[in-house]
C-alpha cells in the first residue's frame, strides 16, 4: 500500500511539474524582475535602479528616446554625480558586488540627510550613511559589508521612493495646507 502511494505522488509531481516550472516572465518590467530573482546585486545595478528613480521622480531629465536599461555603465555614474548621490572619488566597476554600506550612502545622499558636526567637517562617510539608513529604517539591520541582494535593493530603493517622494499623487492648494 506504501508503495502504491509514493508512486502516485510521484506521477502526480512529474505530471505538475512543468505547470510551476517557469513563472510567467514579466514584460513590462524586465529589469526589476531579474534583478529581484537575483542572488547578489551590483554596483551597476543600483546605479541603474538610483537613474530610474530619480527620473520617474523628476530629478533627471532624460531624452525621450534614451532607455535606462541600455545606458552604459558609465553614463550611469555621470548622472548620479551630477545629482550627488555618489562620491565623486568612487571607483567601483560596474561587476561589483553591491555592499550594504555604498547602498546606504546611496540612500542617504538621495534622501539629503544632513550629517552631524564631526562628520559635516569631513563629510559624509559610508559608515555614518549606513547608521543612519538603520536608523532611519530604511535598511534592514546586519554588518555594513555584507552583500546587498536583489531583492533587498528594489525593498530598499521602493522605501527611498517613499520617503523622497511621499505622496505624489496628492496636489494641495496653498490655502488647503494647515
């Protein structure tokens, strides 16, 4: 009788396998939905969700006809310069694995946290970024050099949006705002 039964779950898995083998792909947004399946992101990778932010939020003015997704690595960087979202001074290749601290600084330059005395001396630093990004809930506790994942980056970059673009939808008139 044992027999009889494990070999019915196991037709019944061959047979249902190929319904859950492969998810639907989404058209609409390629992108996301590979960089969210993805175990680690890159430095290319928050570049890229960073300019796409920041243009869907008016702080870019793109060409009509330039795709975010065939912007090359260095393109990408020249534009989050231009806004101050990274350092100047960065040299990470595009290959590199995105670590939680860069992804924090990203974050805090974005958002414009102002930094404390010690700091406004010396500018912002990753680690201070990373402090604040916990603090402000933004990131997930954990080390400042762990790997950041897909995922992890578009929860993130989705809170970002959030917090510098909170209510965009909303249009108040002067006499309505308390």
């Amino acid at each position: 009788m044992a027999k009889y039964a494990l070999a019915v779950a196991l037709i019944g898995l061959v047979t249902a396998a190929p319904l859950y083998a492969e998810e639907p792909r989404a058209a609409a947004e390629p992108f996301a939905y590979d960089l969210a399946r993805r175990g680690t992101a890159t430095v290319e990778d928050a570049y890229r969700v960073f300019v796409v932010m920041a243009a869907e939020q008016g702080r870019l003015t793109l060409d009509p006809n330039t795709d975010t997704e065939r912007m090359t690595f260095n393109e990408l960087a020249e534009q989050l310069r231009s806004l101050c979202v990274i350092d100047a001074k960065w040299t990470y290749p595009a290959d590199c694995c995105l670590r939680r601290d860069v992804l924090a600084y990203m974050c805090a330059s974005y958002l414009g946290c102002r930094p404390g005395i010690v700091t406004g001396v010396f500018g912002m630093t990753r680690r201070y970024a990373h402090r604040e990004m916990l603090y402000r809930q933004i990131i997930a506790p954990g080390a400042p050099g762990t790997l950041v994942s897909g995922s992890e980056l578009l929860s993130v970059s989705a809170r970002v949006a959030r917090r510098a673009n909170p209510r965009p939808d909303v249009a108040l008139r002067p006499d309505e705002i308390h």
